[in-house]
C-alpha cells in the first residue's frame, strides 16, 4: 500500500528538472568555453603564419631589382582592386608598391591595405652564357631555363616578367614580354656574357572577402602565374606604414619606395565563429590611425610586426 503521491512525484520530476537544467547549463558553458579556447588557438597560428609569410617576402623585396633605378608604369594586375582596366597603372621603382585603405571592393575587404613586393627570384636566375644577349626590346638566350631544374622560368604567358643585371651591379632593369617574346618597354641598356637574367617576383597580399563570413588573407605572385593562394583564414585586416630613412612614417611609399628602411605590419584576425553573449567594442589604433570597433561577436586577435628591408633604404 505504501507509495508516492501524485504530488509527490511531480516535485521529485520538477528538481529532477531543475537539477538536469543546470547540468546542461554547466556543460553548455564548458563546451562553449572549449570551442572559442580552440577557435582563439587557431587564430593565433593563423597569425603566425601570415607574418611569416610577409616577413619573408618583405625581408627580400629589392633583391637585385633594387639596381633598377628607373622609375616603372606597369599594370599590375588590377593592384587598386577595382575592376576597371583604364587604372591599372602604378609608377615608381620596382621595389615596393602599396594601395590604402582600399575601398573599391575587387574581392578586397574594405579599409583594408593592400602590398606589392618586387624582387628578383632568388632560384630561377644565373648568369648569361657565351652567345645570349639582351638590348633594346630583344633577348636571345639558348635556354629559357634559369635554375637547371626541367622547365622554361620565362616566357609569354604566365612568367613573362624578368630582372637584367649588370655584372658590376650598376645597373638593372625589371622587363616583361609580349605575346611575340619581345621586351617591352626596350631596354635603355644592354647585356652580355656575364651579366644576370632573373625571373622576377610580383607579390600582391591582400584581404580577400568574397566570402564574408571567412575572409582570408591570400597571396598572389605575378612572376609565376600562380594565381591567389589562402595564406591564412579567418584575417578581418591587414593594416602596413613604412618607415622611411630619416625616421618619417608614411601610408603609401609612392615616390620614395628607394627610402623605405623598415615596414610596419599590422594584422588582425578573429575567430571562425561568434561568441554568444561576447560583443567586440574596442577599436584598433595604428599609427596614429583609429580602426573603429567592429561591434560584432567575433573574439579578435592582432599581431604586429617591424620588418627590416635588407636590399632598399640602405
């Protein structure tokens, strides 16, 4: 005869419930924490590895083009990221180039910056052997292979841009072919036995957003046509200053890419998913510059770096 009453048992189920409740509550907390601790882990590499990538390229840039003293109008490939053809052109010597704050979209995330580096390739180039010649808007070389691994380093489609160089290094001159195989713009010097042919590095990074919810920081090097490479996910920004010789810093280096002695990258990156209940209000300052506060749920990470340039600004 003895047992529960119905009341008796819907109290037992109500703290059952309420017990179980919060359970959940505790292990939802805990999960939550163990996905952003994992998503933030991942951010930082991320962080890591997009430096180590520009620091590198960065530490090259005027290798051997850094004897190029002529000021160049080449089309970058769309290096504002817009999407018209008639401005395409920017001038300067064949060292560093840099768009600011981009706004145009291209697939480019807004306010963000954009970085060309130049230099010679540190592989594919030798010195030119008895018979080849370069001068005016023609080159004659008996192999178009410059690293002695199976394959041309140059030609009229994808690697069609070079470096020249004197032998005394006095001199150089960054050139590209035309679908015939000429050089164009011509030559202003000529070279010979000795001298140096390179194929030439055009390195563009940039923040790509074509897809908003994960956007990348992607890698694009013009001198082998290998089209953009996700460098890193999940970078909200990419902000650069250059320190010019004499200490100034300045946003773009247009007209004195010669003085730039060191660069300042700035690179943000956030999670690959929002935090419930987490909202980021705190805006970024760079270079006397304010970055606004995305005012989302994203947690964000950023990452500095002064990079030295070993062959300009010296």
């Amino acid at each position: 005869m003895a047992g529960f009453t119905v009341v008796e048992l819907l109290v037992a189920i109500a703290i059952g419930l309420v017990i179980l409740a919060g359970l959940f509550r505790t292990f939802k907390v805990q999960q939550d924490s163990y996905v952003i601790q994992d998503q933030v882990s991942a951010m930082q590499q991320n962080l890591r590895a997009a430096m180590h990538f520009i620091t590198r390229d960065l530490q090259m840039a005027g290798y051997y083009t850094n004897c190029d003293r002529n000021n160049k109008q080449m089309d970058w490939n769309d290096l504002d990221g817009d999407s018209n053809p008639n401005n395409n052109m920017e001038t300067g010597r064949p060292l560093i180039f840099a768009a600011n704050n981009i706004t145009t979209g291209g697939g480019i995330k807004s306010n963000t910056d954009l970085i060309v580096i130049v230099k010679a390739s540190l592989e594919e180039g030798r010195l030119l052997a008895s018979g080849e010649s370069a001068s005016g808007d023609t080159i004659s070389l008996s192999s178009w292979n410059l690293d002695g691994v199976t394959g041309d380093d140059l030609n009229t489609a994808g690697k069609k841009y070079g470096v020249l160089v004197k032998d005394d290094l006095n001199y150089a001159e960054l050139f590209h072919l035309d679908n015939s195989g000429k050089i164009t713009p011509p030559l202003t010097n000529s070279y010979t036995t000795n001298d140096r042919v390179h194929r030439a590095d055009i390195i563009i990074y940039r923040v790509d957003d074509s897809t908003p919810t994960r956007p990348c920081l992607v890698r694009k090097n013009l001198g082998n046509d290998n089209g953009y490479q996700v460098i890193a996910e999940n970078i909200d920004n990419l902000q650069i200053r250059y320190q010019l010789i004499g200490g100034t810093w300045v946003n773009d280096p247009a007209g004195n890419q010669a003085r730039v002695k060191s660069v300042e990258v700035l690179l943000v990156a956030r999670t690959a998913s929002p935090q419930r209940g987490y909202r980021d209000t705190n805006p970024i300052v760079f270079g006397g510059s304010t970055i606004p506060a995305p005012n989302d749920a994203y947690r964000r990470k950023i990452l500095t770096s002064i990079i030295k340039t070993r062959n300009i600004g010296l």
